[in-house]
C-alpha cells in the first residue's frame, strides 16, 4: 500500500506540471509595445503575434473597454480593419483609420486558439499639443536690466502636453548646456503633463542685446517645435582696452581719431590732450570731441576730429575717460601717421621720395651740361681744344 502511495504522488505531480503547461497562456508579442501619434493620424497599424496558428481575435479599446472582432476575410468596420499575416500566421493586428483621443490608453488583443485565449497589451498615447512654453523670472524678478555678474535664476515651463514636452535653452542661436536642471514632471489631473527646467547662469557684459530662448519640442506641434525669448538688457560700466594705437593717419588733414568701447547705459566721454580737457560735444582749438556714435550690441564708436594733423600731434598723450551709471574707465590712446610707419619700417616717407626725386633731378641736369660744354668747348673743357 505504500508502496502505491508513493508512486501514485510522483506521477499526480508530474500530471498537474504537464497540465498547467498545456493550458498556460502562449508568449504573445506586439508591434510596437507602445506608440505616440496625433489626433487625426491616418492608418496607424498595431500588431500581436503568437507562434502558432489561431482561430479568432478581437482588440479591446482603452474607452468604455469596448471589443472589436477583426477577421481578415472580413471587411473592417467603425474603421478598424483587420491588419497581418492572417490566422494561420498567428497574427492578429488592426489598423485604424483615422486617430482620435479615444483611442489614447492600453489596447487589449486577445488571441483564441483551440483550448484557451492568450492576451497582448500595447500602449497608444495620443499626444496633445501642450500650452506655448513661457519662461519666469525668479531672480531677478524684472527683466528690465540685469547686473554684469549677478545670477540669474529663470524657468521654462510647458503646461498640459501628452506626453510632456523637451524642453531646451538658447542664447541667440548657441544652446546653453551649464546650469540646467533636470526636468521636474507633474501631472495635471488628466489634463496631460507640466514640466519645468530652470536655468542657472552668471550674467556678462556680452550677454546684453541677446534673446535667451526657451524651445519646446512636442510631436503634436505643427512643425514639433514652439518658442519664447527674453531680451537680456545688461547695465554695465565701460569695459576695460588695451592701450590702443590708431593707424594710417595722414599729416596736413583733418583726421578722426575713433576707438570703439562697450558699454550700458551709453558713456558719456571726455578727452585729455596734454592736459587739456574737451568734453563731448566740445571744441578746443585744432580738436573736436564727437557725442559717441551708438552701434550694435553696446558698442559705441569715440572719436575725436583734429584739424591738420600735425608731427607734433604724433608725440601728443591722449586720454580718454567713459563714464555711466555703474562705472568710469580710462584708455590710452596714441596716434601713428602713415608716413611715420613707413619711416618706422625701415623705408622713407613722402618728404624722403621728394628729395630723392630732387636730387635726381639735379643730377640729370649737371650730367646734361658737362656734356653739352664739353662739344661745345666752353668752361674747363676751352683750354684741351685750344692745345
């Protein structure tokens, strides 16, 4: 008896392993396991496969659970048709005609065969346009005018997107990639998702006149793509030249002595010749000092018109002081004429190719004239014809 007691449990679990293999549910695969389209999307395809042939299945839809049964000798209906290789194959898929927020959830297909029903899921998110990014100032808190060198502490938030936006800064047309904080996700009961990123960045004098730029990236965009910008408005003392040395001056005119500097709000200049002070906008004898010409960018051209620029002008100090409301800078400015550079060089100016035409000259005319006293037997060349 006991021997059949213990032969009759080994082959009682043997059964029980073998039936459970035979009615678990088949491996089912889906093409694709998940999926991202837009309302209104055409012929989008989904697709579960087992590795043996079926008899019949259905797809389960992700509003009111609602079931469809899709054949491949049958035509499509609620447009949905029948979508793979057929029965036989193992393949069940469907095709949707056309993409509405319905459809946004978990798809069930079901596939029957003989004895038991073997299940797939594929995920279809239907994406909704988010809001247009925006981007908030927290530090500081107006956008009027930021200081060189303070922080700035802004964010770029898309709201109400399925799924969320990427979110990427710019400065002009250069990504920024320092002081970005991960993304921050939220969902906004079942009305898509928020994200927020915050940038982080010391401000620079070159920064002012440039649009700092928030792009959203979403499928769901007409071109996938919406933006924002801020305006960057520095305020920043005059910065600081090199001692700089203007070149190509010609003597004996009136030349413009300009020197182009950075600054915000605009400077107001002055210039000091040996000693003497010429305010913008101001004459003193031989030297006007022009209101500083505004340029792009914070650049400003400073220039100062002398009258017949002279040798002595060349060996003259010029100063230049820029002021505004943040701060004061000082430059050295000197002064080279074009004939000055070619002496300089090793080679000779106007006045030397002058001489030298000159002398030339000179020379031509004494070699002209011994000549012609010589066939004419005047001066020193009388006394030979006469012996």
């Amino acid at each position: 008896m006991v021997d059949k007691q213990q032969f009759f449990l080994p082959c009682f679990v043997v059964c029980a392993i073998f039936s459970a293999v035979i009615t678990a549910q088949v491996q089912v695969d889906t093409d694709p396991k998940e999926i991202v389209v837009t309302e209104n999307q055409r012929n989008v395809s989904l697709l579960c496969r087992v590795g043996r042939p079926i008899q019949f299945c259905t797809f389960t839809l992700p509003e009111k659970n609602t079931q469809v049964v899709l054949n491949p000798d049958q035509p499509g209906r609620d447009g949905m048709t029948y979508f793979g290789a057929g029965y036989q194959a193992g393949a069940c898929g469907v095709t949707i005609d056309r993409i509405t927020t319905a459809h946004n959830g978990q798809f069930k297909c079901s596939l029957f065969d003989t004895d038991r029903s073997n299940e797939g899921f594929i995920n279809v998110v239907v994406a909704v346009a988010p809001e247009q990014p925006q981007i908030q100032l927290e530090q500081p808190t107006s956008a009027s005018a930021f200081e060189v060198n303070s922080e700035m502490v802004v964010h770029c938030i898309s709201r109400y997107g399925s799924p969320a936006a990427s979110l990427y800064w710019f400065l002009d047309d250069e990504p920024i990639y320092d002081g970005i904080s991960q993304p921050e996700y939220h969902e906004e009961n079942n009305q898509g998702y928020s994200v927020y990123v915050t940038l982080r960045r010391h401000i620079l004098a070159s920064d002012s006149g440039k649009r700092l730029i928030c792009r959203a990236k979403h499928v769901a965009y007409r071109d996938e793509m919406a933006e924002t910008s801020l305006q960057i408005i520095v305020n920043y003392a005059p910065q600081a030249l090199p001692e700089t040395t203007v070149h190509g001056l010609t003597l004996g005119r009136t030349v413009d002595v300009t020197v182009q500097i950075h600054a915000n709000p605009a400077p107001r200049v002055m210039w000091v010749v040996d000693g003497m002070t010429i305010e913008q906008g101001q004459e003193h004898d031989r030297y006007a000092a022009r209101v500083p010409e505004r340029l792009d960018n914070g650049a400003f051209n400073v220039t100062l018109t002398i009258a017949g620029l002279t040798l002595e002008d060349l060996s003259k100090r010029y100063q230049l002081q820029a002021s505004n409301q943040v701060g004061v800078q000082d430059y050295v400015v000197l002064l080279s004429s074009l004939d000055a550079e070619v002496d300089e060089s090793g080679g000779v100016g106007v006045g030397g190719i002058i001489g030298i035409v000159l002398a030339a000259l000179i020379v031509l005319v004494a070699i002209a004239l011994i000549i012609m006293a010589r066939a004419t037997g005047r001066w020193c060349f009388r006394v030979s014809l006469y012996s």
